[in-house]
C-alpha cells in the first residue's frame, strides 16, 4: 500500500485501522475490501469538506470586500453629490445678490 492510504487508514477517526493496513491478498475477504474502500471514501469526503469549507471562507471573504468597497464607493458618491449641491447653491446664492445688488443700484 502506498503512504498516503496507510495515512488514510490510520487517520480515519483517529482509529488505527490494523485489520485493514495489515489485510494481504490472500487473506483479504470481500468484506474486509468493503470496509477498506469505506475508510478511503470515508477519508475523501473529509478532504472534500475541509476544501469545500476553505473555499467557501475564501468567496465568502471576496465578497465582503466587494461589499465594503461598494459602501465606500457610495459614501464618495454621496458625499460628491452634496458637495456638488452645496456648490450649485452657493454660486446661485451670488448670482442673486449680484442681481439684488445691480438691481438695487438702478
């Protein structure tokens, strides 16, 4: 058996699997090649579940940055906007005094 599945064996649960790491050939039974693809199957989904949880922490990360930029970009724009705002009545505020002012000249 290779490294990595005498790994497997022996991590699955924190259980060493002796019946099954020492299982010849000869000696092996159906039952124990079940129990045997059980273990690895068993040792895969944990692997997919670790890396399904790390790429889901890792999407779940970009998109709260993607959302506080958002927010960012919001607040710039709002705060564009007022001061645009403020900046078109203050000039229209001067025109009508200068108009107030000429007209109260004549």
């Amino acid at each position: 058996m290779t490294n990595y599945f005498m790994h497997l064996f022996q991590a699955s649960h924190g259980k060493f699997h002796s019946k099954l790491v020492l299982a010849s050939l000869e000696t092996a039974t159906d039952a124990n090649y079940a129990a045997i693809l059980g273990v690895i199957g068993h040792e895969y989904f944990l692997v997919y579940i670790v890396e399904l949880q790390k790429h889901t922490d890792e999407a779940a990360a970009k998109v709260n940055v993607v959302l506080a930029r958002t927010e960012e970009q919001g607040q710039m724009i709002e705060s564009l906007h007022t001061s645009e705002m403020k900046s078109q009545c203050d000039e229209k505020k001067s025109d009508f005094i200068f108009c107030q002012k000429f007209l109260g000249e004549m």
